[in-house]
C-alpha cells in the first residue's frame, strides 16, 4: 500500500480523506489541518495521525499528497510537494492569479505526477456523453450547453476569500467545455449580475452569469451558472451534433416515481455536490492511486489548470468591458 497525506480537514479534505482511506491500494499515513481539533476528529475517524506539512514533506513514505488547503495555499504547496518528489492531487484553482500559475510551467509543467482536482471529468454520465460524442453518434459535434446551478449561495465570508464566480465556480465548467469540445476556446463572452443575494453584490461578486465561448472552428458552448436556483442542484450537459442530441441530464435521488391525473412527479435531484459527485471523487482517488503507483499519467494536470484559469479571468474582464475577450 503507498502512504497518502490529506492538507486541509475542511469539507473537501473530508471527501478525499475518506476516498483515500476506503482505497484498497492506499493507506490514509496523516492530516494535516492548521485547526487541530478538525484534523484530531477526522484522522480519529479513520484511523489516521495528525501532522504537519513540514513533516510530511520530509518523509519519504509518503509517497502522494492530497491538497485540500485554502485556495491561496495551493500553489506553494504544490511546488514544496513536487519538489520533495510525491504525487501531488491539488484543488482546483491551482492559483487565484493567471500570471502566477502560468509562472510555475517549469517546476509543474511536463510529465509530473500532479493531477488537479477536476472532478467533473471522472462523472460516468459526463464520461459517457464524451464517448458517445467521440464514436460519432451525433456526428460532427456543433454547439454544448452547460447548466451548473446551486442550490443555494454560499456564506458572504466564503465569497470574499472564494475567488469569485467564475474562479470558484464556473472554473469547473470551463474545464468540462475544453474537456467535451475537445478544441481550445479562442473568444469569450460573459454576461453577470447580482440577483440572488444583494451581499454577495456587496462583497465584490456576481451570483449569476451567462458564458459564450467559441473555438477556432466555430464551435459554441454557452454556460449557464447561478448560486441558486429554486429547483435543486441542476447539472447538466446537452451537446448539438449534425444528426442529433447527445443528453447528460440530472442524476435523482431514487428512479420513482409517480403517474397520476396531474402526470409524473419525479423524485428529487441529488443534493449539492457532496451527493452528485460522491461517485465521481471516488472515481478519482482511484486514478490518483494509479498516478501514485506510477501506473497511469494525469488525465487532468498543469496545462488544463491554466487553461481553465485562464477562460476564468477572460470571462471576469469580459463582464468588466463588455467586450468579447481574445484568448
């Protein structure tokens, strides 16, 4: 078994750390937490120790490192990481500035063992859609539309310190609309406003946009982001093809449902990301363990963490201006 170290014991952390400790193939070795009754909780649970991340780095048993830290730790942890030779899965965004993590191509770039946390690109359903697409089912592939809505906003003091909406949030599916249209976007447009809650406006953000990108061949993606919507956690993706529709709908609780006079009602959407993506973080500890192993290269690493950023802040400016951004 390769020994794993979990940084951070807040709600991410808490995911991997548990993914890591269910995995056969990894054994969960510390937590690492600056709040140390988080940490003592969860290594307690699973059977772990508590550490520092100084310690961990200097040990060579640890073989891989999972970063779940606050967003502005990201990056140097990473480099500190990669430089004392472990495999390294580090949250998304990799950094909160474009020209910083576009600094790090030397030390992160290439062939290195880190796979950032995108975990939309191991979701069976998106996973599927994408094969589909690539086996020509609705030939040649011509428009996307993405729909990520939350259920609810997030607390004012994580917006402050979160980024924004298109860094926090939308970063996901910038990484999904490269991951599907399987070319780099070339022209940006975003369209944001504040409509679900006045604090968030006050805080310096928007809690709602609408994104048009276009590839070098003409493809368009629209994204579609709100921090609320009154329905429940909408995550879809409908890809337009020359012979048809390629659907990932939303995944429901439970597959009942119930025929009357009024006609169906179907069961709930799955709960916030913590329930539609359970399978997905899963899926990508077991490819972290196989980067671990040495078995497998990232299927998501540094050039798509800058990417993504980057399609990030074009989309902010791009809001600012009002202008269609160049990528």
């Amino acid at each position: 078994m390769f020994e794993v170290a979990v940084i951070g014991a807040g709600r991410i952390g808490r995911i991997h750390a548990r993914n890591v400790a269910a995995h056969p193939a990894l054994h969960l070795k510390a937590i690492v937490d600056p709040v140390g009754d988080s940490a003592a909780e969860l290594a307690k649970a699973l059977g772990s120790e508590v550490s520092t991340f100084e310690a961990v780095l200097a040990d060579p048993n640890v073989r891989g490192v999972v970063i779940a830290s606050p967003t502005d730790q990201h990056l140097t942890q990473t480099l500190q990481c990669i430089a004392a030779g472990k495999a390294v899965l580090c949250e998304k965004p990799l950094d909160q500035d474009l020209e910083t993590a576009r600094g790090a191509a030397a030390q992160l770039g290439g062939d290195k063992p880190l796979l950032l946390g995108f975990n939309r690109r191991f979701d069976r359903h998106f996973g599927a859609l994408k094969q589909q697409l690539e086996a020509g089912r609705i030939g040649a592939l011509e428009s996307l539309l993405i729909v990520s809505h939350d259920p609810a906003p997030p607390p004012v003091s994580y917006v402050k310190v979160s980024g924004g909406l298109f860094k926090d949030m939308a970063i996901h599916d910038f990484d999904m609309a490269r991951f599907i249209l399987g070319e780099e976007i070339v022209e940006v447009y975003a369209a944001a406003a504040c409509l679900v809650d006045p604090a968030i406006g006050e805080a310096g953000d928007v809690d709602t946009a609408k994104t048009t990108l276009k590839t070098a061949s003409g493809r368009l993606c629209v994204i579609s982001n709100s921090r609320r919507s009154g329905y429940g956690y909408d995550q879809r993706l409908e890809a337009y093809g020359q012979k048809g529709l390629l659907k990932a709908d939303n995944v429901l609780e439970s597959t009942v449902a119930h025929w009357g006079k009024e006609g169906p009602v179907l069961d709930a959407f799955q709960n916030f990301f913590l329930d539609r993506y359970a399978e997905a973080y899963r899926s990508e500890i077991a490819h972290f363990a196989d980067i671990v192993a040495g078995k497998a290269k990232p299927m998501v690493g540094y050039d798509d963490a800058v990417r993504a950023l980057e399609l990030a802040e074009a989309a902010a400016y791009s809001v600012a201006t009002g202008q269609v951004v160049r990528v």
